[in-house]
C-alpha cells in the first residue's frame, strides 16, 4: 500500500493532485466547461423528521430514512409522496414504533441507509444503537421486494459488530453475491455477508485506509468539529462506492481527506490474510472530505463536500502511472443545500439528502436553520446496462 504523508497542507495537495493549484478549493463546474445543473427539490421535512438514508427505486418511488441515534424522529423509515409530500412508514406503522422491551426482529431501532439494487429490491440497514441490548436488537440488513412490500431476507450482525462499531452505510452486489457495510465507528473497517448463505465477516478493521487520519480533521470554518460532548469528532470507514463493473470498492473514512480501493476479488477472497489484503488497498490521494459517496453508471465518483457545501464529481485517473482521482464541483453552493450526505443514482438523476448534520449533531456547528430535504440534479447520460454503486 502507498504510503500516506502525515502533515501537510490539505488544500495544496487537493488542488496540486488534480492540475489546479492556485485556482481555489471549489472549481465551479463551468470553470471546466460544463454546465451546473440544476438543484430540484424533491422533498422536505421538519424537525421531527430528521432525514440521513435514502433510495430511490427504478419506479420512482422515493424512500428516506431518520436514525435515532441522537434524537427519536417520529418514523425510523417511511416512503415519501414525491408529490405530496406524505410520508407513509415503511413497511408499516408498527415497525416504526421502538419498543425497547421487546425483540428488534420485527422493528426499527435506528435505520442508517438504504440501497436499491439491479433486481428492485430495497436494502435497509439498521444499525441498531449502543444505548440497547444488542443481544435482542443487534444491527440488522433487511432486503424487501418492492413489487410486494414483503421481506425477502434478513441478516443480523450480533456476532460481527460490536456496541462499538457503528454499520454505517450499504452496497450490494449481485455479481458476485455480497452486501458491503461500512463500519464508522471502533477500528474502522468493512462487514461483508455472503447473500446464499448469511455468513459475515469484519475485513480491514484498523487498516491504514479504514481508520481517520489523526493529523486531519472535519473542519467548520477555522474550527474543529466537536461532539456534544465536547470531545473531537473521530468517524472511520464511512462513504463507500461499487464500480459499475463490481470490480472495485471505493471507499474513506469521514473525517480525513483520504481516498482508498480495493479489489473486490481480494476483498471477497476469503484465504487471504488481513496483511495479504492490507497489500491489495490502492491509495487514491487526498480530495474534498465527503460523507456518503456513490458512483455512477458512468464510473464517476460522486459525494458531499461538507466543509464548503458542494457536491463534487470525481473521475477515475492515471496519473504517473497509478490510480488517482480527478475533481471538479457537480453543485455549487446553494442557500438551501447544506450537508449533502446521503446519495442515490436513478433515472438519469443524482438524489441528495441533506440531512443538517452540521446543525444538529455537534456543540460547535452551525445555527439550526432550514427543512431537511431530498434534492435531485440531472447526471450527465448514463449507461443504460451498467448500475450505480
């Protein structure tokens, strides 16, 4: 694995990395010679809503997610009436009811994201919370069939994820039969369930690439993002992405500017060993510090750029002989786009969630202001065999 400087000046390595050195942090889109697309609203919600996850099915329908793990929204999980608005739990009232007394088997502890796959059927990931019993309301992966509404298969992660880990975010891939799940919290890493069988395993947990960068650190201005509790905000394995082609996993931690892959092929070969894999991991180098990322049809990275409030597009390069990134700014600043985190890709359109983060999640952030809201831009063609990731 290439190795990784310790200090240096986060901004001059960003901007000297893609060509643009002197130009400033945010390259607006024009500056390249494309045209920003239009911000859409798709919807938005009040303070007893407080949107993260979202997906969007090949149909159209809208689905958006509100984890408890700092205040209880009045649904964990609905469906929302792009046209109205309405929001409809999912699958229904009862699984949206928290029962803390009772088996999680049948109810929503606290959903983090949500994926829609090639076949239109509709993960959910519920991360579960550190403040249960995780022996009866352990982490969850719950996969729906959107033509009926009915479960098709769960998978629970008692014996993989601890208290401490935080499962963060999902891919699926139905290529060569794994889900993906990030893990934020503890030592960083990935979860990965065989889909015919159920079996799990942690890979890359305290791996370089897995675990923040000490010496970077979300940033609010000239400030450093801070818990409630006062203490420096630290996030492991975060945004994660599929190629198109299922042959690499794209992914970073949240709150430095690293950007790593891997194979799949390693990464799903289970007689490697953790230094064998370790090996495998490509360093990609140092962009805008996203949250959720996603990658088009196109092979075109996408994610939230939350210290300056963008969305930026990243392309897959060569450069002196290995792989890198190249930037450019999707969706520059908006008045109401305020921390784009979570991501979905369908039907020629980009859907962002702003779910406010900066607003609510921290001592030292910014004043509450605004709905929290599903946005959409239009993407540039997209092919039509090759799915998001």
């Amino acid at each position: 694995m290439k190795s990784v400087p310790t200090r240096f000046n986060v901004r001059r390595q960003v901007l000297a990395s893609i060509g643009l050195l002197g130009l400033g942090t945010v390259l607006p889109a024009h500056a390249l010679g494309n045209r920003e697309p239009k911000l859409e609203t798709v919807a938005s919600f009040d303070d007893d809503f407080r949107l993260v996850g979202i997906a969007v099915s090949r149909t159209g329908r809208v689905f958006a997610t509100a984890p408890a793990s700092v205040k209880r929204s009045r649904y964990i999980m609905v469906e929302v009436d792009p046209a109205t608005g309405a929001l409809r739990p999912f699958p229904d009232e009862s699984w949206n009811v928290f029962k803390p007394a009772e088996s999680g088997h049948r109810q929503w502890i606290s959903v983090q994201a949500l994926w829609v796959d090639e076949q239109d059927h509709l993960w959910a990931l519920d991360s579960s919370l550190p403040s249960v019993d995780q022996s009866s309301q352990p982490p969850k992966l719950i996969e729906f069939d959107l033509a009926t509404n009915q479960i098709v298969r769960e998978f629970s992660y008692e014996k993989v994820a601890t208290p401490k880990d935080s499962l963060n975010d999902i891919r699926v891939d139905l290529k060569h039969g794994y889900a993906t799940i990030s893990n934020a919290g503890n030592q960083g890493g990935v979860v990965l369930t065989k889909l015919d069988n159920g079996e799990s395993r942690m890979v890359l947990a305290g791996d370089r690439s897995s675990v923040s960068d000490p010496e970077q650190h979300l940033m609010f201005g000239d400030r450093i993002a801070r818990k409630l509790d006062g203490g420096v905000i630290v996030l492991q394995t975060d945004g994660i992405a599929l190629s198109p082609d299922r042959a690499w996993l794209y992914y970073r931690p949240l709150t430095d500017h690293h950007y790593w892959r891997v194979p799949t092929a390693a990464l799903y070969d289970t007689s490697l060993s953790a230094d064998e894999l370790a090996k495998r991991v490509q360093y990609l180098g140092d962009y805008a510090l996203t949250g959720g990322l996603i990658m088009g049809g196109d092979g075109v990275l996408y994610g939230g750029d939350l210290e300056n409030r963008t969305v930026v597009a990243l392309n897959v390069v060569e450069r002196k002989g290995k792989p890198a990134l190249k930037q450019h700014t999707l969706v520059g600043r908006h008045d109401e786009l305020s921390w784009a985190d979570g991501f979905a890709i369908q039907n020629g359109y980009l859907y962002i969630a702003d779910s406010h983060l900066h607003e609510t999640n921290f001592s030292n952030g910014y004043p509450r202001k605004g709905k929290f809201a599903i946005f959409r831009v239009r993407l540039p063609r997209q092919p039509a065999n090759l799915p998001a990731g």
